[in-house]
C-alpha cells in the first residue's frame, strides 16, 4: 500500500466532503480515504499495482473539483 496526499480546491461544505469521498472511495485499488475540508486535502491509501496517483486526481476533476 502507498499513500498520497491530494490538494482538493473547490470544497466549501460537508456535502463537498461526501463527494470526494464518494468518488476516490469509488477507484479500484483505493482502501480508505480521508478528506480534510480545512485543509483542503484528501489522503488516501491504495495500491499502486491497481491505481496511479494521476488517476486519483483525474477521480477527483471528475467529480467537479481541482486536483494538484
């Protein structure tokens, strides 16, 4: 398993929070995600044999936010 963290621009709610969780939680190979509104970040465990980084952040642009 590797982790990375995700800048999520975009999010001003809880319900925005539910979103990106929703989506990245959706990615093959993700096992948990954790989205900090604060922040402004999502942090997520997955496995690189299933999914690359540049997908998780195409995961999140798909569902309405900016990913860098």
């Amino acid at each position: 398993m590797e982790q990375v963290t995700i800048k999520v621009g975009g999010m001003s709610c809880q319900g925005c929070v539910k979103g990106v969780t929703a989506a990245l939680g959706a990615v093959a190979g993700v096992t948990t995600v954790s989205v900090d509104l604060g922040a402004g970040e999502a942090r997520v465990d997955f496995d690189p044999t299933q999914v690359t980084p540049a997908a998780l952040n195409q995961a999140v642009e798909d569902a309405g936010f900016e990913a860098g």
